[in-house]
C-alpha cells in the first residue's frame, strides 16, 4: 500500500471517530433527558474535559475522583497532540463540518496574534478558579454546547414537533400512523411536557455567533477563542510524536490549503506548528510527494533547531508576551473582586433556591462547571440557568423555579448526573430529606384568605408526610356577603421541604399566593406563617 494511500485511510478513520463521537455525545443527551440505559454515562464527555477538570479542583481546593478521567485526554495530547480537538470535540467537529470548502479563502483577513486570545482567555479562567470562582467555565465548549442544546435546540425540536404532529392530526388519513410516531418519540427521544428555559435568547445569540465567527476563519472558536484548546495546546508542546514537514517537500502548498486550523507556516519555511495542529491528518493525506509523516519529537539540546520537532516546542510570534499575561491575569483577579463586591452577591434574592444538597452557596459555585446536565434531566424543567439572583459569579448555574416547575419529590437525577458533585450523587431517601426552602403564603393573595374562594390545592399537593401545610375551618364572608366555610392554609416550617410544587400548581394566576423563599434568608424568618 502507497504511503499517500495510508493517510487517507487514516484520515477516513478520523472521520469515522468524529462521527462516533459526536452522535454518541447526542444519544447521550437524549438518553440523559429520558433515564434511558445510558443514564449513568450522562455526564461521559465532561469527565474527560481537563479545563473542567483543573477548574473545579483549583476553585473548591480538592480533588475530584469524577474527573479523573481527564488526566488521560491530558496524556494522550502529550503522546499524539491535540487529538481531543481534531477527533473527539463535538463542538469542533460541528464547526469544521459547517466550514467553508475552499479553506484557506477567508482566513488572510484575520491577524495571526488573534492566536493568543485563547492563552488570555485561559488564564483568566484558571486564575478566578484559584480564588475559587468557575464563572468563566460558561466558556467550556462542552458546557457551551451543552447549554445550547439543552435549553435551546432540544426544546426548539420538541416544539416543533409537538407543532407539526398537531397540525397534521386533524386529517383523518394521517391519525393512525402519527399516533404511532407520538407513541415513538413522545417519553423517550422528546419530553412529555415542554420544556422553557429563562434566558435562553441570549444563550442562542452566543452560539449563532460562534458559528457565524466560522465564515471569518474556518473553526474560528477552535484558533483563537477556545479556553480548552488553549490549555490542550500547551500540553502540545511537549507532545511526544507529531506530524512534521519532511526533506520531500515540494512546497506545493496543498497541506496548507487544506489545513482547517491554519497550524502550518509558510511564510519562512513550510514547517507544522504543533500547538496549533489538530492531528486531524488532512495535510498528510494531501501531500502528493509523501513529504509530511509522523515523527518523533527531539530534544533542542540534542539537535540543530527544528521547530516542528524539538522538545519543547519553542514559542510563536503570536504566544501572549509576559505584559499581556499578567493583564489577563490582573483581570480575572478584578473580576472576582468586583463579582464579590457587589450587593447582590451578598444578598442574594431570596428566591434563588439550589438543587438538593446544593445550599452551601460557596462550596456549590467553586464546583459547579455551568454545564446545563442537572437541567438537561430536571423532568419538571424546575430547575433553569441563574441570571443575576445570585451576582455575576452564578451566571448560569442552576437554581430552581417552582412557577416554571418544582422539585420531584420522587426524582434525584440532577444528583446523579452532576459531574464535578456540585449538587451531591444523594439517594433517594436523603434527597427527599434535603430542605430547599420554605414556603410562605400571601395571604393578600390566596383564595381562601383575600376572597373567602375555597382552595385546598397546596395542601393537597403536598407530597411530605405528615403534610408541611395544615388546614383550618372558619367561617368568612365571600365576596357577595355570604357567610362561608373556608379552609385556610398555614405552612408548618419544620416540615417543609421547599419542593415547590404547591407553588406550582397555585391556580392564582400570575404571581403564586404561595411562594418558596431561599433556607434562612432575613426576609423568610420574619414572614413565615
């Protein structure tokens, strides 16, 4: 077999793996969504993300047996490369599949030293992790993708099917056969109730703009922006076998011309830049004179200087210079500064209420990766991403909306899928002892009590036994004068749980006459009934 003909056998596999694993990394969070038999590997891509991994353990200071995981992506770049970004990455591969044909036409216009956007972009990452602060982990491609597809695409596709299978039925021909498919996709591809997620217009605005960033640079994301890819690049350069320009090379151009990540050098000399190179193998696929291969990396000491394979790999002209790593630096530092300065990281709002045994506010946000797996699998969609309840430092970590969903009493999943253990793996019976919150009734707005309307509803749905609500019998007057027998509410705060089912299913429209404040916040011990 031709050597030629070898890499693009190789190349084919890549292409294969790609595929593998981004339809894996889509099962997955369909089967996620339903409890399906990959349930327990929800959470698989992430276990294996070494920027996930570094933050979580710098920011809570201990080590995190879950992640382990990612010490293997980290040894095999430092084997191969940056294999995670050119065969494994679900977000990169979408993004080289929507890319431009003609691969080099638009990348000339952008600066090479946009490069080091992705080193900045990483030490201020690490640095407000090491003063215990993962707000910018919300720039995790895993995390990033995840939260578009589960508050964004997954319910955009049940709607629209949920649209389309409505708009059919009444056609009598039709019925049958889209009662089957309702029967097919309804509980165990898409949810049973639609799912709406706050916030979620801005969430698509960032992804629609990463990919428009695509028409200026093929994987754009990937060269200039991506915190992971940054950190997997300086692992790169200690990498132990590369691909590398060889004596054969006619200087044709065509491994430049097909290299989707712009990682070779033509300016002094054709030479492969290991920090940049995806090992996606296109170039050695391309090469018509067989003069790009595999080899392994030198020692400088040993060797008159090669870039491409001396060990380390010496810096670029586009690396981040000493000033400008220090500003970044100095701006994450800042940025924890004025996150934890600001009122409302003191004072949180007082119905800004986390996942079960997730109350420690500190502990829960040095962990919590932004991720979107806990409301990926929420059946109720109770639990949406945080805008400003909890300051600029929660962006984006759960918190729970009982008018939009409550807690299952019979459901611990956002436990178990949680990949850093921000919200605790607890049983069953433990999750069901955990305290939320507390409710507290507006008694200028419930039924019985502002309008003598008999409603048990909140009492009835109380799933805690012996029930968190007690009901008592007086006779009022109703809104026509008639003297009526109501029972009204009263919420026994020993007993509540915080769930907020009964605040869910307050038939008041609007704001609920029955609400679940934060456990312990000034504003619910003084108003609890």
């Amino acid at each position: 077999m031709r050597k030629s003909n070898k890499w693009q056998l190789w190349r084919q596999v890549r292409q294969i793996c790609q595929t593998f694993f981004f339809l894996l990394f889509i099962y997955l969070l369909f089967a996620a969504l339903q409890r399906r038999v990959a349930f327990p590997l929800a959470d698989l891509f992430f276990r294996f993300d070494p920027l996930g991994a570094l933050g979580a353990m710098l920011a809570s200071r201990e080590w995190l047996p879950r992640l382990v995981l990612s010490v293997a992506t980290v040894g095999v770049t430092v084997l191969l490369g940056r294999m995670w970004c050119g065969w494994v990455c679900p977000l990169g591969t979408l993004l080289e599949w929507i890319g431009p044909a003609q691969v080099r036409r638009r990348t000339q216009g952008v600066p090479p030293r946009w490069r080091s956007g992705k080193y900045l972009i990483l030490v201020g990452v690490l640095s407000m992790a090491a003063l215990g602060s993962l707000t910018l982990l919300i720039l995790d491609p895993l995390a990033l993708f995840t939260r578009t597809m589960t508050t964004v695409v997954l319910p955009a596709l049940n709607y629209v099917v949920t649209a389309v299978l409505g708009a059919l039925y009444p056609i009598p021909l039709l019925q049958g056969v889209l009662d089957t498919v309702e029967q097919l996709v309804r509980g165990s591809m898409l949810p049973v109730k639609q799912p709406f997620f706050v916030g979620n217009l801005l969430i698509a605005s960032i992804f629609v703009l990463i990919l428009a960033l695509n028409r200026l640079a093929d994987r754009f994301w990937c060269r200039y922006l991506c915190p992971l890819g940054a950190l997997l690049a300086l692992f790169s350069r200690i990498s132990l076998l590369r691909p590398a320009v060889g004596g054969g090379c006619a200087r044709c151009g065509r491994c430049s011309n097909v290299c989707r990540v712009d990682a070779i050098e033509v300016q002094e000399d054709y030479r492969i830049v290991p920090s940049e190179c995806v090992v996606c193998l296109d170039c050695l696929a391309a090469c018509p004179e067989q003069g790009i291969g595999l080899r392994a990396a030198i020692p400088v000491s040993t060797m008159r200087v090669n870039k491409q394979i001396a060990w380390p790999a010496p810096g670029e002209s586009y690396d981040p210079s000493r000033r400008q790593l220090l500003a970044a630096l100095g701006l994450g530092v800042a940025g924890v500064v004025v996150m934890r300065t600001s009122p409302r990281a003191h004072s949180p709002d007082p119905a800004l209420i986390r996942p079960p045994g997730a109350q420690d506010e500190e502990t829960f946000l040095s962990r919590c990766l932004r991720c979107t797996q806990c409301m990926k699998v929420c059946p109720t969609s109770g639990l949406q991403p945080t805008l400003l309840q909890g300051g600029l430092e929660a962006l984006w970590t759960p918190h729970l909306v009982p008018r939009l969903g409550y807690c299952n009493y019979g459901c611990n999943a956002c436990g178990q899928v949680c990949p850093s253990g921000a919200i605790p793996p607890l049983d069953l019976e433990s999750k069901r002892r955990i305290v939320l919150g507390h409710a507290v009734i507006d008694r200028d707005r419930c039924l019985p009590w502002a309008a003598g309307i008999p409603c048990i509803v909140c009492e009835e749905m109380c799933p805690v036994a012996p029930k968190a609500i007690r009901l008592e019998e007086v006779a009022v007057l109703d809104s026509r004068g008639t003297q009526v027998v109501v029972q009204r509410p009263h919420v026994l705060g020993d007993l509540c749980i915080g769930c907020g089912i009964c605040e869910y299913q307050c038939p008041v429209e609007g704001e609920a006459a029955i609400r679940v404040f934060r456990v312990q916040t000034s504003e619910t011990k003084n108003i609890l009934i």
